[in-house]
C-alpha cells in the first residue's frame, strides 16, 4: 500500500508534513500513516490464516445464510430443514444434478452390510503406519487378494459431521449397531470441483448411500474414501446427542434407538432369548401353533380382560388373557406337545413389572406332570441364561443403576417353597386344614391375620386373594436366587389337577427370582366334572365382584368330556426374564413400545406445504 505525497504548506505557515490515507481520505502524518498501513497488513494476514483453518463442524451453506444450526431451536432447525428439502422435491427430475439430488430416491444398492464391512476389513487391512509391536502392511503379491483395491457400497445414518478444510469432510457413519468413518476428500469425488457444494447438503441424522474403496487414515482408523455419497433420506429435525429423558425414550422409541446405542443390544438381546426358547422347545418335539387373540369368553387365566366390539357380529369380544383353553383342546385333539409365543392382554395397572399387553411363551406336555416340568424349568432357563450370558450368575439391580445389585445365581436345583408350610412358619399360626381352606371360617380367618400383620388387601378379599397377599409378604421377598413355590390350595387354581396325596391343594408351582414371579405351571386338570364345578365357583367369585375371577367355558368342557390326557402345562413371561438378563428396573425398558398415557404435549408438527420455498 503506498501513500500520497505530502502536500506543501501556504506561504508564511508553519504546517506539519502531511500525507494522505488512501482508504480514509485523512492527512496525517506520516508516522500515523505507517502505523495504520501496519494494522491493515497484520489484518489481511490473519483473515488470511483463518480462511485456511478448518471450518466448525456444521454445513458452510447453513453458517453463511444464519446463525450456527446448533444454536436454532427444533422448531427452527425443522423448519428450515424442511423448506430446503421442499426445495429439492420441487425440481423436475429432468433437471436434477448432482447437487440437487432426489431427496427420497426409490434405490440404493447396498453391496455389503456395515457389520460384515468392518468385520472382512478391520484385519484385512492393516494401520499404514503401525505402532510398535504391530505389523506392517504387506504389499500384496500377483494373484493375491488386495482390499485396498475393493469397491464397496454401504448405507446409514450420519452421526457427526467434520470439516476440515474446503476439499476434506469425514462423517461417522452407523448402521445396525456398527460404526464406520467416512473419508471424503474432493479429490476421489466424482465431481471435485462441485465437492462443497454436494457435501453442504447433508446434515446429521440423514440416511446416505456411500460408494468408495477402504483405507486406514493416517491414525489408523478404518474407513471409506468415497467416490459417491448419495442423500438416501434426509432428517428433518435436530439429532440430539443423546436423550436420558425414560418419557422421551419410552414415546419415541425410534429417536432412542438412533442416539442410544446401548438400547439396541436390550432387544438383540430380548431376540436372542426368544430364539433360544423356541429351539429348547422345538427340539424337544414340541409343534409351535397360533390361536386367537380375541375371544369370546376370557379364560386361561385370573385377570381382568379387555373388551372389544366386532361390528358385523354385534358382539362384544375379550382380547385374550391366555391361550391355555386353546392349546390344551389340541392336546384334545392329539397334539401332544404345543407352544405358543406371543401377546397377551390384561386390563391392570401400569407400574415397573407390568404393562397391560406383554409377551408369554406357554406350552402343553401329554403324559406330564409339574414334577416334569419343574426339572424341564431348571434346565431351560439355567440353560438360556448361560447361553445368553456365559454363565450362571447375574447381576441384577431391580432398583435401577443407583440401588442395590443382587447377584443371582442360576445354578440348579432351585430351592423350593411349600406355601403354607412357610406361611405358618413365618406367621406362627398353624392354617386350617386344606381342604377346608375355600370356606367363610378361613376367609375370616386370613382377613384377621391379614390385619395382624398389616398386610394390604382390597376388595373383593376372597380366599384366594387373602392367601396371594401373604405369599406376597412372607415368601416371594425371599426368592432372590431362582425359586419354586409349591403346595398352592386349590380354590386359587380353577384349572390345575387336585393333589395327588394333599388333599384341598393343587399340583401347581411358580417360579420367582429376584422376588417377582416368571413362570407358572400345573399338572393339568383333565376331569371334566371337577372343571365344571370350578367354572361355577369362578362365576360365584365374580358375582361377588371379582373382575378377575374366569368365565364359564363349555366349548373347553366339551373338550375335556373328549378326553386330555394326563398334561402338563407351562407359562413364563419373558418380559421379566429379558428385564433380568438386561439388568433392567422397568419393563417398558425391554418393550419397544409400552403402554404409555396420552401425551398432553403433543400437537400438530408444522405443516410443510405451507413453507415457501424461499
């Protein structure tokens, strides 16, 4: 930058030497004009150093038109995601180029999955520069496989940005649990001179097709260096981070799968525990069946149903609380061993242990009885267990991450409780007789020791009732590790055979760990006689005003009058053994998607087709 001359002083003045400043138009004097010259040299040099770093780890074309994405509030980030999108959906297909693709293209043909990519490569190619004690990449010979050379297709999910520089982008790529780097550099692009320009399109959260050969970076790391990468789906809203929020989690089980990675290995987990039921059971000749979710009479079980409506029909329908009545006519029916795995559906509360529809597995056995199935019990679930965590001992925290961890331990055999032996044991009071244990004396009898004790129970307070709220109170506490209760009376077992030496007991046990109960099972009541008392009583009971008592069957009467023979049957609920073996404190943690309450939040999201293009 040059200066002016100096201008000469009227005659008879004493004026200082002045020279002009270019860019102000000022006189000043000559020291003052170096100096100003000084700071706009050292200026233009630090604009220049920094038009050569790395910009912030957001789209250039984003910063330039506003301020950073990460400071813009959802409805903003959504709402301007959402205009450039509608941007690219209204350009003719005709008219499309490579920097303003399809947002939503039919295809992309994926060549290997992420998984399988960073398992065939991560030893395949080796760190360029290696740190001690690691080998040194080998130069392929003629013939000789060269992964350096492979093309490979992928796609996922952007989960971080970075750029660095104008020519170098890198994204971390996620898909089906794997993450892979990235590598774009402008000069593998298959438009280098377009290279910005194509790359500002795309956001964190989009799904995007990636076609390159695998490398290791300078670091080491496994990657991609991409010659194509195509916008598969874009992501209209912020990505967050990370959500910690169980509310959030639980409604938008989608976002929770996205950013936390962790929830995915719960249900690879719950899968991998289903499938090993299946084959236990498949392998023990069982024949797996479906039966109807709704039906008209809600039996197989002692819960409160939920009613529907079949409009053609006229008729109020019960979705179902069980499959037992079904799957015990196959038996019937010469079907000697059956399962079924899928949902049931009881009208209770929603609280840490339960959800109104869960998941079951349930099972039939010709020629069974619960002696069979407890040791068939021991060895499936003992079994699951050390398949699923390679080995017999589990820790749990039924409390969440802050309370206490219980170890349990899945080693055979499992104690074993007999009701009212430990109810006297742990009251101190000798209970009637049992087959006395259905009447008005020993309900008055329970209702007293209920009070004694404190023990909590509403109405209606039957017999039954009374004696599960002090198993409750005096046994399930105790069964930390894997438990079997036995010696259950038999006016709480409508459809369990009578006891073969007790009489006014059932042959029946459930099996608790870490106090709370995952399995039920009889010796199947096959006479016809005594099951139709049964079904009388239960009516009796919800006379009486219990919601829960069964309804009268006389399809499955019928059934018995054909003739069952002597069966085994078996339920577990597999939504507490997943929330064991996942170390979860909350059932809707092992759901995809619990029941929730109505969202008050909720409201319409902003209506795209009113966004201008501008």
């Amino acid at each position: 930058m040059s200066s002016s001359a100096p201008v000469d002083a009227p005659a008879g003045e004493s004026v200082p030497n002045l020279h002009k400043d270019e860019v102000t138009g000022e006189m000043v004097s000559k020291s003052e004009l170096k100096k100003r010259q000084k700071a706009r040299q050292n200026a233009e040099k630090k604009a220049a150093k920094d038009a050569e770093k790395p910009a912030a780890p957001v789209a250039a074309a984003a910063a330039a038109s506003g301020p950073p994405e990460e400071e813009l509030t959802p409805n903003q980030y959504y709402e301007i995601r959402s205009r450039a999108i509608q941007k690219l959906r209204a350009i003719p297909t005709a008219e499309r180029t490579l920097t303003t693709p399809s947002p939503y293209p039919h295809k992309f043909h994926v060549t290997i999955a992420l998984p399988a990519f960073v398992k065939k490569y991560a030893a395949a190619i080796v760190n360029p520069v290696p740190a001690e004690g690691e080998p040194v990449a080998p130069k392929p010979e003629n013939g000789t496989w060269d992964p350096l050379k492979d093309v490979v297709s992928v796609a996922g999910r952007i989960h971080n940005i970075r750029v660095a520089g104008a020519k170098l982008r890198f994204y971390d790529l996620f898909s089906e649990g794997q993450r892979c780097q990235i590598m774009a550099t402008a000069s593998e692009s298959e438009s280098p001179e377009e290279f910005a320009e194509l790359h500002d399109i795309f956001r964190r959260g989009d799904i995007i097709g990636v076609t390159g050969k695998p490398l290791r970076t300078k670091k080491g790391e496994l990657s991609i260096s991409p010659s194509v990468v195509v916008l598969l789906s874009p992501n209209l809203h912020q990505l967050p981070h990370g959500i910690k929020d169980q509310e959030t989690r639980h409604r938008k089980r989608y976002l929770d799968l996205i950013v936390n990675h962790d929830r995915r290995e719960v249900f690879v987990k719950r899968a991998r525990i289903v499938n090993y039921i299946r084959r236990f059971l498949d392998n023990l000749g069982f024949l797996e069946v479906e039966t109807p979710m709704m039906n008209m009479i809600a039996g197989g079980a002692t819960a409160k149903p939920f009613v529907t409506h079949h409009n053609s029909l006229n008729l109020d329908l019960f979705l179902r609380v069980a499959p037992e009545l079904y799957l015990k006519q196959l038996v019937v029916g010469g079907l000697d061993r059956v399962y079924e795995i899928g949902r049931v559906f009881r009208n209770e509360g929603i609280d840490l242990t339960h959800n109104p529809e869960f998941s079951i597995c349930e099972f039939y056995m010709a020629y069974a009885d619960m002696y069979d199935l407890m040791d068939l019990t021991e060895s499936l679930v003992s079994g699951l267990v050390q398949h699923v965590t390679g080995g017999l001992k589990v820790e749990y925290q039924p409390s969440g991450p802050d309370g206490e961890t219980l170890l349990l331990d899945f080693t055979t055999p499992w104690k074993r409780f007999d009701m009212i032996e430990e109810l006297e044991l742990k009251t101190g009071v000798k209970f009637p007789p049992g087959e006395e244990l259905h009447t008005d004396a020993t309900n008055k009898f329970l209702r007293d020791l209920c009070t004694t004790h404190n023990v909590d129970c509403g109405e209606p307070r039957t017999n039954a009732r009374l004696l599960d709220k002090l198993v409750g109170e005096f046994i399930e506490n105790q069964c930390l590790n894997p438990s079997f209760i036995v010696g259950h009376p038999q006016m709480m077992s409508p459809l369990a055979k009578v006891h073969r030496s007790r009489p006014g007991l059932c042959e029946r046990f459930e099996a608790f760990v870490a106090t709370r109960e995952i399995c039920n099972a009889y010796t199947e009541l096959n006479d016809p006689f005594i099951q139709k008392a049964n079904f009388e009583e239960q009516m009796r009971q919800k006379d009486l005003g219990d919601d829960e008592a069964q309804g009268y069957d006389d399809t499955f009467i019928n059934a018995l009058e054909h003739g069952l023979p002597p069966t085994g049957g078996w339920g577990l609920g597999i939504d507490r053994l997943v929330m064991m073996l996942t170390n979860s404190a909350n059932i809707k943690e092992v759901l995809l998607f619990p029941a929730m309450k109505p969202d008050q939040n909720s409201g319409p999201t902003i209506d795209t087709d009113k966004l201008t293009s501008s």
